[in-house]
C-alpha cells in the first residue's frame, strides 16, 4: 500500500500539483488526497477522483493488492453523506405520500448506498430501472 501512495504522490507532482498531501489508511484501504489548487480546481474534484480511482485501481490490481477506496478532497466522503441524506428523504416522502419517489441518475455505487441505506426499512423497498447512464432507484412504498 506504501508503494501505491509514493506512485500517486509521484503522479501528482508530474501533474504539477504543488500543494497537495496524501494519507493511506491500509486497515480500511483508504487513499486521502488532499490538494490546494484554489477556486477553479473545485469543479475538476469529480473528473479528478474518477481518474486517480482508475490509476489507482489499476495498479493495485498489477501489484496483486485488493482494491482501495480513493477520495480527492473529501469530496467522496461528503457524495456519499448526500446520497443517504437523499434515500432517507425519499423514503419518508414516500412512505407519507403513500407513492414512488424516483431519484436522480446515479452511478452504480451510489444506487448501491442508496439501496443499502434504505435496506433495513420495512415499510419501503428499492429498485433500479433505467439503462446506462440513466439508470436511477426508485423507492416504493410497501402497501398492504
């Protein structure tokens, strides 16, 4: 796990990131980026952290390491308090309105936060439909 965090730590200072730091937590195999790049490089976060997961993933894979968990400057962590904040919304709408509550188009691991958020609940169920990038949860209330 050293090795993965000295090759991004490499990688970003190639990109020409000078203010950044990293932290590995190898117990929960969690890879911390943290770069200070000013304003503009808030709307780069998402299209970043997908493309250093991908670098990443790849050379875990290569080094016969199981997968880590990447976050650039939390923004992971905070998708994912919005994404349960979102199900649980959508689960007392409803379960009060008694109706389908259709969520926005999500990538795979966020239906998948979404439907184990909501897994536990007896009064509501998840379901995906859609395709591609369209697909979405639905949640329903269960009637009797």
């Amino acid at each position: 796990m050293e090795n993965l965090k000295q090759t991004v730590q490499k990688m970003l200072e190639l990109a020409g990131f000078s203010d950044h730091s990293i932290t590995m937590d190898g117990e929960n195999r969690r890879l911390s980026v943290f770069i200070n790049e000013g304003d503009w490089f808030a709307k780069a976060v998402p299209s970043l952290l997908n493309d250093i997961n991908h670098l990443v993933q790849v050379m875990a894979r290569k080094q016969n390491q199981e997968a880590v968990f990447v976050d650039v400057n939390n923004y992971r962590l905070e998708r994912e308090r919005l994404i349960t904040e979102l199900a649980q919304a959508a689960a007392r709408k409803a379960a009060a309105s008694k109706t389908d509550i259709e969520l926005p188009p999500m990538n795979a691991y966020e239906r998948r936060l979404v439907h184990v958020e909501l897994a536990t609940r007896p009064d509501i169920k998840t379901e995906s439909v859609g395709e591609g990038k369209d697909r979405r949860v639905l949640v329903k209330p269960i009637t009797e």
